[in-house]
C-alpha cells in the first residue's frame, strides 16, 4: 500500500489511536523526548527497532497514542512485527524483515499477550536475530507500559474481551535509553561461549558475516536478547 492510501490509513489509525490513548485514557509518558529525537532525527541510514512488552491485542496503536507523537505522519510511519519466531524463515520473510529494519520497526518480544502484572517474560530470540542480521545494526529502544490491559482486558464480560477499548483508564508509558550493540564484539564472545554450551541442534545455516556456526549464533541471540530483557525489567520496576 502506498501514496493517497496509504496515508488514510495511517491518518485514521493515528487518529484513533490518539483518541483512545490521550482523550478517553488518562496517559503519562516518561522520557518521551528520547523517543521523539531517535524517530525524527537518527544518524542517516540507521534504523530503529523499538521494543516493548504486550499487554493487550491493541498495544500496536495504542502505545503511539500519546500526545505529541507524529502517529498520524506517515513519513515516520513505523513497521510492527509480532510474530518473532518467523523471523528469517524462508526468503520472503527475509526480505520483509530486511525491508522493514531499514527504517523504525517495533517488535513485541516476549511473543504474545501477557496481562498478568509479572517480570518480563524470556524474550523470544526474533528481535535479536533481526539486529545481527541488518546490514546497518539499528539503534534499540525499550518502552515499557502498563495499563492497556485494563483498556483491552482479555477477560472482560465472559472471558471476551470488550467490542471496543475502555475508557478512564490510567497509562503509564516509559520510555528507556538507546542501546548500541557492537555485534563484531559480541560475536567473538559468543563463540568462545560457545565451546562450553550444549544447545539442541536444528540445523541452522552458518551466519557467513560473522563466522558463526549455529551453536554461536545461539549464544549471540541468548546475550542479546538478555541485555534488551534486563533493560526492559529495569523500566518495568518504575511504572505505576
């Protein structure tokens, strides 16, 4: 989709993304300014990959709701993936996700929906796959929210959720700071680990621009992966 459709449907979205978040809910955003700078004014050519937990099915608009985020602009549209463990599984995927890390991409992490007020979940090894395998290594960003699972609660009214987002609610979105991976680095390290740890083998193709055979590949996208996980947690233990 693009040109005139395109931006109708990113107005509408934005627009009733703005009115749920903003008019109908009571949002606080914390550090939102970072956020702002990274999405209008990146290094050129670099991309932004953007993480947070999943508390509802409307996570994704709702989160860009906040006033003062340009949702309804469709020049800094962002791309969204949910289904982490399809990353790179055949070429088409390939190309998508390629495409997509280009510019802003958000990504769920843990996989699914969670409403339980609980730690951040094991995150799912997707996200870590896309920053080692972009060809410029994107700037990540962790937000953390709470409060979209009372505006989009699973279980509402016999274990349904509601026909449309609640209201009167209270939002809390924090926004952490920029994480820089030096994948060079954490390869060399991932290899090294990988000589003293045992993980199932599922045949994975060698990773040419790093050297790493599937055991280092593993170990690179489990160190990843626990460095966004922490941040994440970090973020989680402020909110309201």
């Amino acid at each position: 989709m693009a040109g005139i459709p395109r931006k109708a449907v990113i107005l509408m979205v934005g627009a009733f993304a703005k009115a749920v978040t903003t008019l109908l809910n009571n949002a606080s955003v914390r550090n939102a300014d970072t956020l702002l700078r990274l999405v209008r004014s990146r290094p050129p050519g670099v991309p932004l990959i953007t993480v947070s937990n999943h508390m509802s099915t409307l996570d994704d608009p709702l989160l860009w709701g906040f006033k003062g985020f340009p949702i309804t602009n469709s020049k800094l549209a962002r791309w969204v993936l949910a289904a982490e463990d399809i990353c790179f599984r055949n070429s088409l995927y390939s190309y998508f996700f390629r495409q997509a890390c280009r510019e802003q991409l958000h990504t769920f992490p843990e996989g699914k929906v969670n409403q339980e007020i609980a730690p951040i979940r094991r995150l799912k090894w997707g996200t870590a796959s896309l920053i080692v395998r972009a060809p410029v290594t994107p700037i990540v960003l962790p937000i953390v929210h709470r409060g979209f699972q009372e505006v989009m609660p699973e279980n509402y009214r016999s274990g349904r959720r509601p026909r449309f987002p609640l209201r009167n609610k209270n939002i809390d979105i924090i926004v952490g700071e920029p994480i820089e991976f030096d994948i060079a680095k954490l390869s060399r390290t991932a290899t090294s680990m990988s000589h003293s740890l045992s993980f199932p083998a599922f045949g994975w193709p060698k990773l040419t621009r790093y050297e790493l055979d599937e055991a280092a590949q593993k170990c690179l996208y489990m160190t990843i992966s626990d460095q966004i996980r922490t941040a994440m947690q970090v973020l989680l233990s402020q909110t309201r």
